[in-house]
C-alpha cells in the first residue's frame, strides 16, 4: 500500500486459539520447489509481470482469508478511503507470521533475489540482495525498517485500489507478490489486478492480469530497466485492483522489505 500507514493498531486479545491461516496444513515446499523461474524471468523482463500458476488450494486460500474477521495476528487496519488511497481496506500481520504467509515470503525470496540482482546490476548500482530473506530483514531492522509488510486485503461491491506503489522506507526489494484468496467468476467478478509502466517521454502501458484462485501475481514495487536502443532506461510502476461488480474478494500481499 502507499506511504500512509497510519491507522490504529489492531488489538490482540486473549483468541481461543492460532489464527486459522496458521493452523497445520500441507507443506507448500513442494509446490513452491515446481515454479518454472526462468519463464518468470524472461516475463519480468519484457512486460514487467509474471503470474506464479496456481500455488494454493482452495481450502487454504478460504483458511487464510477467514483470519480477516479476527484481531489476533494483525498490527493494524488500514481503510482506504480515509487516506484516499481507493476503497476497501486491508489488515497488517504482526510477527510472528501465520505459517503460509511465512513460508511463502521466505521461499520464494531467494529466486526473486537473483532477478532482483540483476536488475540492480543493469542499472549499474552495487550492494546485491543477500540469498537468505532472514539476512535481508537484518538490513531493513538495521535502518530502523522493522514492522512486518505482508498484508490481507478486503474488497466488497464497488471497492477498488489507486494506483500506487508499496513503499516504506529508505530500503525496498525492487519485487512483490499479490495472491488471489477468491474465486473470480464465482465469488465476486470485476477487480482485476492492474500494473502501469510509465515510460520516458512515451505514453503509459498497462497490463491487466487475470488471475485463478491461489495464483499469485510478482511485479515490480517501484521501478525495473528496459533495455532500449541507446541502453538500459528505467520505467516507473505502478499497480491497483479495479472495481469490484459483485461479491466479496481477498488477497494476501507478499512484500519482502519491512516497514519503518
């Protein structure tokens, strides 16, 4: 989400028990090991966006979205029209993170990291991202970035997100990823997943990506190269979700870096 996050913190009382996201459930490792990341690569650089294919069941993705409703497992709620940043509104984890939303951050963290390098290193900048995500979120903690990204969001009828850019602080892992919680089609229709690529002296492009249920997305937080005919030029991002038409949609966002 944009700069802003300002809301109240959630309280967490006394629950009956962990969040349902973070009760036992299958190992993703599997799941995960079977990413086709060199397709992804090669999508990334040419449009700016990859989809991962469907990485969550069902089931999981109803466990996760259904922790919305409760107070224990969260930091904050943000509601969106309040910061005029759309409307809907969304809920940051706390530390520690339910079992999914931690295993899907740390694993897919290390190949993102090669294609981040990458980038870094076709725009000419030094300081490589570190393989590990725990040695990664040493650097945020270091420079004061030290509260938890990941985050739920809700979108009901008529609902929708500005275009925007998630950052937090002076350090930002150049990649993130949004997973579908909700059955388009069957849970609610409209709210598309939009990217924008605002190209120098040219008009803006934009993708609209059409996602399954337990599909995630992985996009550029803020800015990738584009290899022209004169060299490597940048191009700024941006992404957002149109309006809802019907229903009830939720989505789980991976951000890597930590907040300040």
């Amino acid at each position: 989400m944009p700069l802003g996050d300002t809301e109240a913190t959630v309280g967490c009382p006394r629950g009956d028990g962990p969040p349902l996201a973070s009760r036992s459930a299958p190992s993703l490792s599997p799941r995960l090991a079977g990413i086709d990341w060199r397709r992804i690569g090669a999508e990334l650089d040419a449009f700016g966006v990859s989809t991962t294919g469907v990485l969550l069941a069902p089931e999981e993705c109803a466990r996760i979205a259904s922790a919305y409703g409760r107070e224990e497992g969260f930091r904050s709620r943000i509601v969106m029209s309040r910061h005029g940043f759309g409307r809907g509104e969304y809920k940051y984890y706390a530390y520690p993170l339910p079992t999914p939303v931690a295993e899907l951050r740390e694993a897919l963290y290390p190949p993102l990291a090669d294609i981040a390098n990458r980038w870094e290193a076709a725009f000419g900048r030094s300081g490589a991202f570190p393989p590990d995500h725990g040695a990664y979120l040493e650097r945020c903690h270091a420079a004061g970035q030290a509260r938890p990204t990941p985050l739920l969001l809700r979108y009901e009828v008529g609902d929708y997100n500005c275009l925007h850019q998630d950052l937090y602080g002076a350090l930002a892992f150049p990649l993130q990823v949004a997973f579908l919680l909700s059955a388009p089609g069957e849970q609610f229709t409209g709210g598309e997943f939009v990217l924008t690529e605002q190209r120098p002296r040219m008009q803006s492009r934009a993708e609209v990506v059409s996602l399954r249920q337990g599909e995630g997305v992985i996009f550029p937080v803020n800015q990738r190269p584009v290899q022209g005919g004169r060299g490597v030029y940048r191009v700024t991002m941006r992404h957002g979700v149109s309006r809802l038409r019907s229903g009830e949609r939720f989505t789980l966002g991976i951000i890597f870096h930590d907040a300040a």
